[in-house]
C-alpha cells in the first residue's frame, strides 16, 4: 500500500475520556455518510462468567459521540454459552436502552440473502439490519486465542454477526469466514477496548487494568497493531497477512502511524510488557 495506516490510541480516567482523545488524534475526523439510516454497535460479550468482554461504558461512551447520526442498535448473537438477551443482562447493557437505543439479537432478527465474495460462503442468509444503511462500530477487546485465530481483536468480533448458534463448525475455515466477513462488513471505526485487558488464558480469569483504547477506520491496521502489543509478529497471524495480501489494510507495523503523545504510546508498551 502506498499510503500508510493510521490507529490513535488513549489512555485516560475514563473509557468515555480515553475515546474522545483518540478520536481526536487521527488526521481525519470520523464523519458518517449521510445516507446512514443507523448506527450499529457490535461489542464482544462472549462469556459473561469470563473476562475480556467490552465494558458497558465504553459502549456508553461511543453512544454519546454518535447519538445525533440516528438510531442505535447494539447487536450480538447467542452461543452455546449464553443467550444474547443473557449477555446483554449479565455485562451491564440494559441500562443503555432507552427511546433511540435498542439491543439486538442478531440470532432472532429478520434475515436476507447476501451474496459473498467466496472465500468461505458463496450465498447465505444474515440479518437484515445489518444491510440497512448502517454506520457500523465495531467494539472489541484485546486477548490471545491461539486455539482460533491467535489473537483475538476487532476482525474476530465480527464472527459474532454471524446468526447461527454454534460458531465452532467453522472454527477450521475462520480464517476464509473472516475474509468473507470483512469484505461484506468492513467496520466504518474499529474501536478496541483496552480498559481491562486478558493476561494469559482467559478460563484464568487475570486481567490489567490499561485503561486504553485504539481506534481506527482500517481494521487490518487497528488489529496488526494490538498484535504487536502483545509481542506478536501480525504477518504471522493468518487472517492479517491474509487481508494485508488482499489489500483489505495494513498489516505491516512500519507502515503504521500510530497517532498519540510520545508519553501515551511509551505507557501503553510498557503496560503490556509488565
């Protein structure tokens, strides 16, 4: 790619105040199309019993910044786990509902036929929603999942758009299924939520407090990046050399610009190396 990628991150008190200084850093302002009929919010809340979900407040936070683009839906689909209206519960996102917020349970919503590009899935059905004009957020954490996908960020998370219950059956071919999802949902900002993040596996249950957040319009950049937080080459990680190759984004970490004060971005690496 000729022009370099750009990811801004922030590290602040708050998730709200860690956002709007992100935001506030990338060389072009997040502005909606004007075509866009809603704002649709894809957080991760995998397990509610486990760590690593996006915190309520983050999602609280970027509600605020983008409540006068339209309606919003949060949206996220059940599991063997849980139900999605039991994530929702359990995670704390009841509470953002209200006359313009409403969450969705992609799982139970009205569907249409979507052609896709083939890497995995030629035609299939998905949620209509998602094909109605959105904005799309999508809001993830940061963890190691080397039985998947071996880290686990932002292009992982839209797996979750995928209605069906039982995901796994296409854990062997995730990486062409991930492909094929951001090539037809490419995120309009790719947000990671750093304010816990996930030390080691995830059953364990540690965490740090970071306090963070990285954010981008490229989603291959945003998660080769987060990657290289946690000491992991990106062009090793299949699904990002995969979309670097295809030209979905960049994958190369010196052909990043990473967007922050030189403090910022010193504390972020000295977090993740404690």
């Amino acid at each position: 790619m000729e022009s370099k990628s750009e990811v801004a991150i922030g590290l602040r008190r708050s998730p709200g105040e860690a956002l709007r200084t992100a935001l506030s850093k990338l060389n072009e302002p997040i502005i909606p199309p004007a075509n866009t009929k809603r704002v649709v919010i894809k957080p991760s809340i995998y397990d509610p019993n486990l760590p690593g979900n996006t915190d309520a407040n983050m999602v609280r936070a970027i509600i605020q910044m983008f409540s006068s683009v339209g309606p919003i839906s949060i949206v996220e689909s059940d599991n063997p786990l849980r139900t999605t209206r039991d994530a929702f519960t359990r995670s704390g996102y009841t509470v953002l509902e209200n006359e313009t917020v409403e969450l969705v349970n992609l799982s139970d919503a009205d569907m249409t036929s979507v052609a896709f590009s083939g890497h995995y899935f030629q035609n299939r059905k998905m949620p209509r929603i998602l094909h109605d004009d959105p904005f799309l957020i999508n809001v993830a954490t940061l963890k190691a999942e080397p039985d998947i996908c071996t880290v686990g960020a932002g292009i992982k998370n839209l797996f979750g758009l995928l209605p069906e219950l039982d995901k796994s059956v296409y854990h062997e071919s995730i990486n062409s299924v991930l492909m094929d999802l951001l090539e037809a949902y490419r995120p309009n900002l790719t947000v990671i939520d750093l304010t816990d993040v996930v030390i080691g596996n995830r059953e364990e249950g540690h965490t740090k407090h970071v306090g963070g957040v990285v954010v981008g319009v490229d989603p291959v950049a945003v998660d080769s990046f987060c990657s290289s937080l946690l000491g992991i080459d990106p062009m090793k990680i299949d699904h990002l050399r995969t979309a670097h190759t295809l030209g979905m984004g960049e994958a190369l970490p010196d052909r990043i610009t990473v967007r922050g004060t030189k403090h910022q971005i010193e504390e972020l690496g000295r977090l993740f190396q404690q």
